[in-house]
C-alpha cells in the first residue's frame, strides 16, 4: 500500500533552483539513486512561464527500454545497480508500471506527484508500427528511461506555495523512513546553507582541450579572475535587439 507524506511551505524566499541545488545535498549521504533527479519548468507558448515548476529525485525504481527489451532496477535506493529482464514487451510493461505507480493525492495536489519522468526516444515508435531500423546508432544511449521519483517539490507561482512529498510504496521506502526524510527535506529547504550566489559568482573552469569549441585566444590566460560588472552597454545599429533590454559586459 502506497502512503503520502506532504507538507505545504511558502516559497516566498525560495526560488526552484535554490531547492534543487540545496535537495542535492541531500543524496550523497542517501544512496545511489543521487544521479536520477530534474528539475522541470513550464513555458507557455514559449513566452511566459508556466505555473508549475518541479523537482524529482530519490527513485525507487528504474525503467529501462533498449532496442526493444525492458529491464527494471528495483533496488536503486539501496544503491544496487542491478537491472533485471522484465517478461513483458515495452507497451505492456510500461502499461503495468503506470498502473502500480498511480496513488490518492489530497485535495488541490498538484496531478504531476507521483508521475512517471523521463523520456521516450523516437525509436520507441517501433512498439506501435512497423518501422525499419536502419538508422545509426551513435548515441549509445537506451531508447527509454523513466523513474519513480519519491521525493518531490512543486512550485506553485499562483499560490505562491511549495508542495512537499515522499511517498512510501511497498518494496520502497518504509512509512517511517518517508517521514523521516520529509523532514530531513524540509529542513534542508527551509535553513540548509545556500551557496548558489558563490557557485555562480566562482571562476568558470579552462578548457583543457586545444580542440575546445569555446576555445578563444588568451582565455586560459583571463580564467580565474573576478571581474566586476561595468554599466551597461550602450546598444548599436549592429545590435538592434539590444535597444530593448541592458546588456553588461565584464569590465576589462
């Protein structure tokens, strides 16, 4: 039986970066499941920004897909990477997984807990119609990957509001572990350390490589000094767009 922790915070001095970079902190200490987690954010139109903004991470389980057969990791949180051969073909299998992930959310939740993330690949298209597979494989990526997260934060901007859940399922996470790591969360969200004004203000790294597409002359030379902001550049004919907004330059 599957159960929900939640609680409901303000996000009025939080921003959805700020929470992801301070949830993963978390997951060092937690376990190998620290490489699977997102952060999505909604666009309209591709103008304005959405309502919903969404953190996932700490998985119980993995699906896999990969030119054709379905393997499942089940045991991602105790850090074991061992995916097992599922019986089924994709569609059946991925059918069966919504169906056993689905669970009761209170009232005004946010629909997107408890979802299913990750994503499909074009080559998924073969599970539904007859396509031939002759295109080159140079990714060497799998065709599918979903997880099931367990912890989420979604922010509302309506409401101004951040929903905090774990979610306990059989196989997973157990009721009182889920409490448990529902407050280690909201701890972290609430007074965790936040270095992102550091992290962004830090030197950005040299290429190593001679071959680096962003390889300029004398940028190894100009890396790892901090330079102030100077005022804003005033916009030229070559730069119309420019006119509408600042731009500002790193003083020399």
């Amino acid at each position: 039986m599957s159960r929900l922790f939640h609680a409901v915070i303000s996000a009025d001095l939080l921003t959805p970066v700020a929470a992801y970079m301070r949830l993963g902190r978390l997951f060092p200490a937690l376990s190998g499941a620290a490489p699977y987690r997102l952060l999505f954010e909604s666009v309209e139109g591709g103008k304005a920004r959405g309502r919903y903004s969404v953190i996932a991470m700490h998985p119980d389980l993995i699906w896999r897909y990969e030119k054709t057969v379905v393997t499942m990791n089940k045991t991602v949180l105790s850090g074991a990477n061992r995916f097992e051969t599922s019986s089924q073909k994709a569609l059946p299998s991925l059918r069966q997984l919504i169906r056993d992930s689905r669970i009761s959310l209170p009232e005004n939740f946010p629909l997107m807990i408890a979802g299913l993330f990750g994503y499909l690949g074009y080559d998924f298209v073969r599970e539904i119609e007859d396509v031939p597979d002759t295109g080159l494989d140079d990714l060497q990526v799998p065709d599918g990957i979903l997880m099931r997260p367990t912890i989420f934060a979604v922010f509302d901007s309506l409401r101004d509001e951040v929903f905090v859940t774990v979610i306990s399922r059989q196989g997973g996470l157990t009721a009182a572990a889920a409490e448990g790591l529902l407050s280690r969360v909201l701890t972290a969200l609430r007074t965790g350390p936040d270095d992102a004004d550091e992290s962004l203000e830090a030197p950005l790294p040299c290429p190593s490589s001679r071959n680096h597409p962003f390889r300029m002359p004398n940028l190894k030379r100009r890396c790892g000094r901090r330079r102030p902001i100077s005022a804003p550049v005033t916009p030229s004919r070559s730069c119309p767009a420019a006119a509408s907004r600042s731009i500002f330059r790193s003083a020399r």
